[in-house]
C-alpha cells in the first residue's frame, strides 16, 4: 500500500514544488479545478517528453 501512496504523493509534491500549487489563486470552484487540470496536464507532458527522450 505504502509504494502506490509513494507515487501519488510524488505526483503531488511535483505539482506543489514545480508548478506552484500551493493555494487557490482563484475564487470559487469550477475556476480552482480548471488551474489544477491544467497544471496536471502540463506535469503529464513533461512527464511524457521526458521519457520520450530516454
């Protein structure tokens, strides 16, 4: 169990460290979950480029 919570608390502190996501900039919901879509989308091409490159 501890190795799958390893990996997603990886994908979480990458978020948290690389992309800023430490609060809501914005107000309300539908705007909050947008930012957040839109940085995992981000970390998972960079993510892809990445192992691409290998």
């Amino acid at each position: 169990m501890s190795s799958v919570r390893a990996k997603v608390e990886r994908a979480f502190g990458t978020l948290k460290r690389g992309y800023g996501f430490f609060r809501a900039r914005y107000l309300g919901q539908a705007k909050v979950e947008l930012e957040f879509l839109l940085n995992a989308m981000a970390f998972n091409l960079k993510k892809a480029v990445l192992k691409a490159a290998c």
